[in-house]
C-alpha cells in the first residue's frame, strides 16, 4: 500500500524540513555542492527549502559513479489513476508493489532532511494538531527510491518517494506510521551499489533514529 496525496496534502510523511539557517554542518555542505551543480538551472531556480511539501523539487542524495552526489528530484510519483502523487512507499510491501519493486535494486536514494512532519486527530472534530520530529544538532536522511516518470502531456521528469515503516514508541504516540531515518553511516550503506536485497530490507527494518517532538500548532 502507498499513501495517495493530493498536491500539497498533509498525508502519512507528508511533509519534511529541511533548514538553511541552523548550524548543521551536513545541511550547508549539501546546498553548497547542490548550488555548485545547478546554479542558474530552472531547477535550481525551483528548488524548496523550509518545508517541503509533495510535488516541490528538493535535493535527494543518490550513488554515481563518481561517489554520492545530490540531485534535484521533484517529491512524488503520479497516481496511477485519477489526481494526486504517490509519495510514499510502505517498507514491509516493497518486494510486492510492481511500482517499487524493480527501484529497491538500482533506484535507490536518501533525502537529507532537518526533521519532518507528522499530525494527530484530536478529539471528534476534524482537529490536528501537527508535530515536528527532529534529531538535536544533526542531519537524518529519509529512505527513498527514485526514477523517471512522466505527466499528463507526457514530460518526463525525475522523482522520488520516501519509504515509510511502522511508528516507534516516539512517534507512536502521533501516528502509527513514520518515514525510514537514516544517520549518515547507514545511509551511505543504503545507497552502496550491488547492496544485496536481504542487507538492504535488514537497513530498512534496523533503523532507530533518537528523535525529539515539538508541537508546532
């Protein structure tokens, strides 16, 4: 199962952050190298920081040959039927999903992030209070794969989804979904190239991030 957004929604990982002004080191890094193979691109000129949202063109990590390199991916594959991206990908049916299951060998990538997003229903009325989850002074980096997909007229474009699993204690207590959180070592093993299936479905399922909550609204 995926979860099905339509553009802009507030669904399962629906929404991430990835800041400009802390003083994280691993962020800096990425937007200076993401500035240096873009500047002056449409891409570039399109690209989001702060909050991203579905369809926003964003710097995602993936390993070419000559290391790993950022692109700019655009979040979101289009639904197979009808309005709305796909924008996320359920760790536990990606060996079962057509769509997913030819990326876990080639496509794989990891979107660096500053934190990310999640809402809870609060009470009978249609109330949710949103959350922000985050790692104190660090960069996480959000299970991805990526590909080649086309719109309605027929463009092709690059772009990716985040990997989903279920919700630790943490998060838990928010929703019973979260994205996989990679720190920099098992993200690196993540995208080594001829990563055998068992070991690369072993990283997905270990990944224990430390996060902290704070209620934003």
């Amino acid at each position: 199962m995926v979860c099905r957004s339509a553009i802009g929604g507030a669904g399962m990982c629906g929404r991430y952050q990835l800041s400009t002004e802390e003083e994280n080191s691993e962020i800096r890094r990425l937007l200076e190298e993401v500035s240096e193979r873009y500047a002056g691109t449409e891409e570039y000129q399109r690209m989001k920081t702060g909050e991203v949202f579905p369809s926003d063109i964003a710097p995602v990590l993936t390993r070419e040959e000559g290391g790993i390199i950022p692109r700019l991916l655009r979040w979101g594959f289009p639904a197979w039927q009808g309005k709305g991206l796909i924008i996320n990908a359920r760790r536990e049916s990606l060996g079962e999903k057509p769509t997913f299951r030819g990326l876990l060998a080639s496509h794989r990538c990891a979107v660096p992030a500053s934190g990310f997003y999640e809402w809870q229903q609060t009470g009978a009325v249609k109330k949710k209070d949103k959350y922000y989850l985050y790692e104190p002074g660090r960069a996480i980096y959000l299970a991805g794969l990526y590909t080649l997909v086309k719109d309605r007229e027929g463009r092709a474009y690059p772009a990716y989804v985040i990997i989903t699993t279920s919700a630790d204690p943490v998060v838990g207590r928010i929703h019973d979904r979260m994205p996989v959180i990679f720190d920099r070592s098992a993200m690196e093993r993540w995208l080594e190239p001829g990563a055998e299936r068992g070991r690369l479905e072993q990283l997905l399922a270990e990944a224990l991030p430390d996060l902290r909550v704070r209620q934003v609204s």
